[in-house]
C-alpha cells in the first residue's frame, strides 16, 4: 500500500469524528501489521464505506486499503 493513500485516510479520519471515521482508522492501523487478517464484518463495512465514498481521492485510498487488507 502507498503511503500517500494512508496519508489521505490518516487526515480523513483526523478531520471527522464518526464511527465510520474509527473503524476506518482502525483498518489503516491494521495495515501496518503485515500478520492481520481481516474479519468479514470488516472487509464488508470496508466495501459499503466505498461502494458509498463520493470523494474520489479517497475512494481510491480506500480501494487500496482494501487490495492491501485482502490479499
């Protein structure tokens, strides 16, 4: 996963306080270890979270996270 797609999820979730913010927040977090796995509630919620982004800089962010997580 690029870097710059973390920064763009990092500042998102430093800018808003939501729960989407949170879990999004604890999804990046999760990137950084290279032993995670994913659970289904988290990679479902991940594919909602960009099936309904409409900012496109971080919908593709996102869709690298997701890449990222599932591999």
């Amino acid at each position: 996963m690029r870097e710059y797609s973390r920064i763009i999820i990092e500042d998102y979730c430093r800018t808003h306080n939501s729960v989407k913010s949170k879990k999004i927040n604890k999804l990046v977090d999760m990137s950084y270890d290279m032993g995670t796995i994913i659970s289904d509630e988290d990679a479902l919620f991940l594919e909602k979270v960009i099936d309904q982004e409409k900012n496109l800089e971080l919908k593709e962010a996102l869709q690298e996270l997701d890449e990222f997580l599932c591999q």
